[in-house]
C-alpha cells in the first residue's frame, strides 16, 4: 500500500483528500502546516506528497525547497502540488522549486488519482533501472536501499551518500576531495577513510583485503560493480 501525505492549511479539504485516497486503497495522512508536515515525514516513510501552494507561515513552494535540500530519502520524492492560480508563472515555480506536477484547484476526483498514479508509476520505473550489483549486494540509487544476500541492511546517511557516489562512476576512482564535495557539511579525508571502512563491513568486503570498494592509490576509491 503507497503511502501519501496531503499538506494543506485548509483542514476540511485535508480530509476529504484523505478520505478520497483511502477509498483508493492508499495509506493517506494528512497535515495542515508545514510544521506538521515536516515532523510527519521524518517520522514515517511516504512515496509521495501532496502540498498546497498558499499556506501561512511556510508556503508550499518553500516547504518543498527545503524537503530538497534535505535528507537522502526526501530528495526525490514525488510531489505534487495543488494551487488554485493557473496561470505559467506560478507553474514554473512550482517545476522550479522541486514539485513533480500541479493540479488546480477545484480539481475533479478522477483528474487527482489519475495524477497520483502517473506519478507513482512514473517512480516505479525509475527505481527498477536503478539498481548497482556488486559482490553478493544490491544498491537501488533512487530508494537508496542497499541488499546483502537479499537482505536489506541500514545504511547511514554518509555511508548511503558515499555508495551513491561511488555508483555513479562505477569502475572508475573518486578522490577523497571529490567525495567530500557530495555532503552539504564539511568532511575531512580522514571521516571518508572511516566512513569507506564501515561501508566495507557492511557489504561484506574485508576492509585489510578489499574487492568491492578498492582503494586507488594516491587518488581515493573505487567500486567495481555493474549498472542494470
């Protein structure tokens, strides 16, 4: 069952969104600010959200702005946006910001689901042909899940972000300056050292004798994996 937020300072629409979904077969929940929204999904994973443009205190746009820039997880998730101005400036926006789609409000039921399942499907299809294999381990780059012997194993959000990177450029070696560039905070070559380590433990690659995640001398690392 997908699960969906629905952001909009208007609590009665909030719940007839809700409710609309659930007749859907969706798992919906909804919140009436940003705020709300914000502690919603750093405490539940969603597969998309559906966020109101005008909204005291935070607007939609802003919202989604910083749901980009930040955890892993929320970076790519689906959005959609529900306004009631039509015209191209605020569509744009809206692309601009990080929202996926927009529907106009009021909005009929069937144009609404019918825009919530293009956006899933369209997700859908691009996890599948997202997965690195390495070794016994697979690594979905848009969920971010990594596998070892068909069992997920938890990653932090260094050690997800350093496999990503790595996995972008297969076969061929990142230095530690370039890996350190990926975060948003600063990193020293010292933390990659360690944090490439714990990343070794986790995939089953021994960290003394490694085959996965190499080390390529006086650059940096190196994963040898395939794309599919």
């Amino acid at each position: 069952m997908k699960s969906i937020l629905v952001v909009d300072d208007d609590q009665r629409l909030v719940y007839l969104i809700v409710e609309l979904l659930k007749l859907h077969s969706y798992d919906a929940v909804g919140a009436i600010s940003a705020s709300e929204a914000r502690r919603l999904l750093t405490s539940k994973n969603f597969d998309i959200v559906v966020v109101d443009w005008m909204m005291p205190n935070e607007s939609g746009i802003d919202f989604i702005k910083s749901v980009r820039n930040s955890n892993l997880y929320l970076k790519d998730i689906p959005a959609l946006m529900l306004t009631a101005a039509n015209d191209i400036d605020n569509k744009v926006a809206g692309f601009e910001a990080g929202f996926d789609d927009y529907i106009t409000k009021p909005f009929e039921e069937r144009e609404f689901i019918a825009r919530i399942r293009a956006l899933l499907k369209r997700t859908e299809k691009e996890t599948s042909g997202s997965v690195a294999r390495f070794g016994n381990c697979e690594f979905n780059l848009a969920t971010e899940k990594l596998k070892v012997d068909s069992k997920e194993v938890p990653l932090s959000t260094t050690e997800s972000t350093l496999l990503k990177t790595l996995c972008s450029r297969p076969n061929q070696p990142f230095s530690r300056t370039e890996l350190s560039r990926k975060f948003s905070f600063q990193v020293s070559d010292r933390t990659i050292d360690v944090q490439i380590t714990r990343l070794r433990r986790k995939i089953g690659d021994d960290p003394k004798n490694p085959t996965v995640i190499k080390t390529a001398r006086f650059i940096g690392y190196l994963l040898c994996c395939e794309q599919g």
